[in-house]
C-alpha cells in the first residue's frame, strides 16, 4: 500500500514492492502480457489506442514532435500517421502536361514523397527505422483536422510552435486547440533546449510525473501516465499540490489548521492512487508526494529532467464547462518537458 508521511512538504517513495512481481515477464513495449492483474489491465488500456498521429507542418517544432511520436509509437507497437493539414478546401489543382486536365493528384503525391523523406530522416537519426509510418494530406482548419484524424482513440502529438505569425509565443494557437478540443490524449512537445523528454526515454532512470487533486480529469490522468511508466519501465512521480486558500485574502490564518490542511491533501492522494489501481499496485516502482504551493508551479519544477509531465484537462477548480483548464494550460506553455493532457472518459464521472 502507496502511504504518505504527513508533517512535511514531501511524502515518500513507495516501496520496491511496486515493480513487475517475480516470475511476470516483461516483453516489447513494456507490457506486462502475462498474469496482469484486473488493475494493471485497466491501466493498460489507456496506450492501447490506435495510431499516434503528429502533425506536420515543416517547422522545427513539428520535427521534435514527430521525433517524439516516432519513439512512442515503437513503445506502443503502434504506426505513425504523419498529417499535415492545407488551408484550403480542396487539393490545388496543377495542370497535368499528360492528359491536358487539371489534377490535384500530382500536389498530394509531392507532399506525400517530402513527409516520407522528413519521417525517414527523423527516424534515422532518433533509431526508429523500423516503424511504420503513414503520410496523411487533410483540407480544412488545422486543429480541427488534427482533433479529427486522431478520433477518440489515437495519441494525437503536436509541437508547442508550428510555422505561424507570432514567432516569439510560447505556445501555438494550434496546439492550445488540439489540448482544448481533442478527445483523445494530447501530447505537447517543446523544440528548445530545456526539453528533457527524450534523454532517457526508457529504463530505470526515466521518469514520467503526474498531477492528481481527486478530479475525474486527474484519475484519467493517472491511469494514463501509470500505463507510460510502466512502457518505459521507469519511475511513475504522483503529485498532488495543495495551497491554503483560507488565509490571507480569503479568511483568518486559523480558519484551517495547516496540519488539517496536510491530512486533507494526504488523503487526496491516497484514494486517487487506490481509486485508480483498485488495490492491485500499478506495476511499476512510484514516488508520491504532497506538496504545498500554486499546482503549476510545482507540477512544472517537478517535471525538470522527466520524459513526460501528465494533467488532466481541468482539475477540481474552476468552470466545470471549460475544455482546458489554467493548470493544464500554464503546464502546456511552461513546462520543461513534453506534456501529455488526458480528458476524462464517461466512466470517470
């Protein structure tokens, strides 16, 4: 059983006992194909989708996404389906020299031939030769195309900056919209140097971090970053933030005893850990903690040097009708290394 040391900012590290049992058998991916309990095959479920789709669009940013969707994809066992999106409702036409008609079929065969050539660099240099990848050429508004190539089950992966207008803006229009409106998991890749998240990618040293506050979108969120930990076969860093918002401008400073305070965030952490895994442990070694301070701060400090940083798309607080939340937004613009942001299914509540 995940417990938590109260009396301090940071909880402890769950025991050893967390890793793959004796005698279970670890094969491609991470997977743990034999003897999984109901809790890990639940956990499971949630990389079991279809293709990773990343969207292309020539930039550099576009580039570190398709590194990374390439290197997840091997993980998975899955394809790559390389989109890129033309602003216009319908192939352009160019004229044919051959049969004297106007066709769009030559345009689509050209941008076809340059994303392969992109995919097959990328892949060569990131030692992902082997995986399969599918171009893929869509009309219409980017995001919405994007959002509708990866469907409710796909991994839809996207750089923080594509080619557009604000060069110096830390997040895309098309990326916030993807987060904002995708129904599947949604991973944001940065393209400058403090991206940490394909250093170690896999092994005892990767680490994947997640934000949980007890909300359906969190439990999404952790069942989510729990199945990536265990394709890495690293370390899973579950992190609930908690501030007293009854002090100071909100009420007296002894409204709420701070120890009261810890409990309560202890607790939160506790049952989201036990709601998720059902008992049955998440088949990988995992560090909990609670800690006091504003969530994307701390989730953001906590991700420097992980493979991924995992929220949900709203937490607890704020209008239940928004689609992203500020955590997850503030977390999408600012963190250190790629983030993953997980909508919560029906079965969540």
């Amino acid at each position: 059983m995940v417990t938590v040391r109260s009396g301090g900012r940071i909880g402890v590290d769950a025991s050893p006992s967390y890793g793959i049992p004796p005698g279970r058998v670890q094969e491609r991916g991470g997977e743990s194909r034999s003897g999984a309990t109901e809790g890990e095959r639940a956990v499971d479920e949630a990389v079991r989708q279809h293709d990773v789709v990343v969207g292309a669009d020539g930039s550099v940013g576009a580039r570190a996404a398709l590194a990374w969707g390439l290197r997840e994809a091997r993980l998975r066992d899955r394809r790559v389906r390389l989109v890129t999106v033309v602003l216009e409702a319908r192939p352009p036409q160019v004229h044919d020299a051959v049969t004297g008609r106007f066709t769009g079929a030559e345009f689509e065969d050209v941008v076809r031939s340059r994303l392969a050539a992109e995919a097959a660099a990328v892949a060569g240099a990131e030692g992902c030769k082997n995986a399969p990848v599918h171009p893929d050429i869509r009309y219409g508004q980017p995001a919405q195309q994007l959002v509708d190539a990866a469907g409710p089950d796909g991994l839809l992966v996207v750089g923080s900056r594509g080619r557009g207008p604000l060069r110096g803006a830390l997040l895309g229009s098309v990326s916030q919209q993807c987060a904002q409106y995708a129904r599947a998991p949604v991973v944001v890749v940065r393209d400058d140097e403090s991206t940490h998240g394909a250093v170690l990618w896999q092994g005892a040293s990767s680490r994947v971090v997640v934000g949980v506050d007890g909300s359906p979108g969190s439990a999404a969120a952790l069942r989510f970053a729990t199945a990536e930990a265990r394709l890495r076969r690293g370390q899973l860093h579950v992190v609930h933030a908690w501030i007293d918002t009854l002090s100071g401008y909100g009420g007296p400073s002894w409204a709420v005893p701070g120890t009261r305070l810890r409990e309560r965030a202890e607790a939160t952490l506790r049952q989201s850990m036990q709601d998720t895994w059902q008992g049955n442990g998440p088949g990988v070694q995992v560090r909990a903690e609670t800690v006091e301070g504003a969530d994307w701060d701390i989730l953001t400090e906590r991700a420097g040097a992980a493979d991924l940083l995992v929220v949900g798309s709203r937490g607890r607080t704020g209008w239940s009708s928004l689609l992203l939340g500020s955590v997850s937004l503030r977390c999408i613009t600012f963190a250190p290394c790629p983030v993953a942001v997980v909508r919560p299914t029906r079965a969540d509540g």
